[in-house]
C-alpha cells in the first residue's frame, strides 16, 4: 500500500474522480485532505486544459488536494492514466495533513506520491499559479475530458 497525493481531476467532484473508485483498477482509500509542504506552480496548460504541478519546487503556493491509500494494482494504473513517466513523473513528497479520516492519525505531514512534471512548454512558467484546482472554478479554463478529445 501507498499514500497518493491528488491535486487535480482526480479530486472528488472532478472529472476524472471515477477512476479511483472504479475496483478494476485496484483499491483507492481515501484517507484525508492537505496541502503540499513545499510550494509548487500549479498551473491550467494546454489545448485540453489540463491541471499540472510543474516540478519547481520552491516556486508558487502550497497546493491542496487529497491522500488516497492505493494498492500496487491501483498504482501501477495510475501511473498508465498519467502517462508515467513521459508526461507526469511520480515522485515522493511532503504533504501537510490538515484532515484525516480514521482511527489513526499521521501526525503533522505524511510522504506521498505525486504526479507532476518537468517536461514542459516554457511558457507554463510564467501561467497564473493556482492553490488548488476545481474544473468548474473561477479561471474559466475548462477541463476537456479524454472521451471528448479527438
């Protein structure tokens, strides 16, 4: 088992949510909410619009997002829907726990992985930075789902 870290669609409420609850994929938990220890930019990129925490750590705000115990099975998927390791690369980070579902709490910060990338255009540096992401939120740079792509 591992703790995941998520800060985009796959968040509860978002457009790629179904794929951690769907069990031919494997077991996803959730376990609680929090936010990166480290600041990272976050930002809405490309023609789909799609949410990515760029790997500068040190660079713009604690994101939020949430921790899910995921097995092997679940992992090994996740790394496929992320396109690991061209697109996304899975790396261990610090998280701060601000919520925590169970009997057991983690203490102050849990290590989790998480998706993010370092490949990418030069230009998504200087896109606005976003503490947390709703497909539906204020910047208006709506998510195309991968059924819709052409």
């Amino acid at each position: 088992m591992a703790l995941v870290f998520v800060y985009g669609t796959l968040k509860q409420g978002q457009p790629n949510h179904e794929v951690l609850l769907n069990a031919a994929h494997g077991s996803a938990t959730f376990r609680g909410r929090g936010h990166t220890a480290e600041p990272y930019p976050l930002v809405i990129a490309g023609e789909h619009n799609i949410p990515r925490l760029l790997h500068l750590p040190g660079w713009g705000h604690c994101v939020a997002g949430e921790i899910y115990t995921v097995d092997e099975q679940m992992l090994h998927f996740l790394d496929d829907f992320e396109g690991c390791p061209n697109m996304y690369q899975r790396t261990a980070v610090q998280v701060a726990v601000l919520e925590w579902e169970g009997e057991d709490s983690p203490g102050d910060s849990v290590q989790c992985f998480m998706y993010s990338t370092a490949t990418y255009a030069p230009e998504w540096v200087h896109l606005p930075y976003h503490d947390s992401y709703d497909s539906e939120g204020p910047h208006g740079l709506r998510y195309n789902p991968r059924e819709n792509r052409s």
